[in-house]
C-alpha cells in the first residue's frame, strides 16, 4: 500500500500541508498517515514539582493535540475519497521518530514543510528538514513554509 507521511507540527500554515497532501494523494497513495510529534516530557533540574500536577499538565497537552490531529485527519477524509487517513501521535525526537516512523509503516514519500529560520537559528537549535534529508532513504517532499 504506497502510504504518505504527512509531518504535521501545528504551525500556523498547516493548511499548505494539508493543501498539498490533496493535491498529491490521488492517484498517488491509498493511505495517509498524518503524523504528529509531541515533545517529550521536560526535565526540571533541580525544581521539585509534583509529579500528578506535571503528568497531569502533559496529559492535557497531549490530549488538546490528539483533539487538533483528529480534526485535521477528518477535514482532510472530507476531501479525499478512498484514501485511509491514519493519525498518529508520538513522542520523541521529532526527527529520529520521523524516520522509524516512515520505515515502520513503509512510507513511500514523507511530506513535511520547511520553516527556513536560517543558518544561525539552524545551527543553534537544528533543524528537522535537514536531518531527514540527510538521513531518510525515503523520497521526501518538503513544502516551503513562510510567516507572512
């Protein structure tokens, strides 16, 4: 089954993904796996807080995520007939789980959007285009994506 991996990460533009999904998927897959990568949980160093307050916080952000996945997965069933449209919410690193995912399912491209913040900003923080584009053997689709 050629499966899409659809990277979504809540930007503001997540609609030229989604835009961009409908324009390839038909005829191209029968699956769409809309893929989300939720932070893992933080680390407080030296800051005791209460375990149920924290689960409980991380619970509630999980949740408002898996609520924004789902409605982005049934717009996106709305406007594709016979294609599967699979959300998949995940936690770790977003590149590493990117590409176990895109092996697990047996992706035949990964769509994802590149947020161009440039070299400094990339060089500090990193960036997620870059590390799958060096290290997926997977084709990779990256739509541009720009604050207005």
């Amino acid at each position: 089954m050629n499966t899409l991996l659809l990277c979504l990460d809540f930007c503001d533009q997540t609609d030229l993904l989604l835009d961009e999904a409908r324009r390839i998927a038909p005829g191209v897959c029968q699956r769409i796996v809309l893929l989300h990568v939720a932070q893992p949980n933080p680390e407080f160093i030296g800051y005791d807080a209460d375990p149920q307050a924290l689960r409980d916080q991380m619970a509630a952000v999980y949740h408002t995520e898996q609520n924004t996945l789902r409605r982005h997965g049934e717009t996106l069933q709305a406007s594709l007939e016979g294609v599967e449209i699979l959300p998949l919410l995940v936690q770790g690193s977003t590149g590493d789980k990117i590409l176990s995912h895109a092996k697990r399912l047996g992706a035949t491209l990964i769509l994802m959007g590149t947020h161009g913040h440039g070299k400094l900003y990339n060089l500090v923080v990193g960036s997620t285009c870059q590390f799958v584009l060096q290290h997926t053997t997977t084709p990779l689709l990256l739509v541009p994506i720009r604050k207005e």
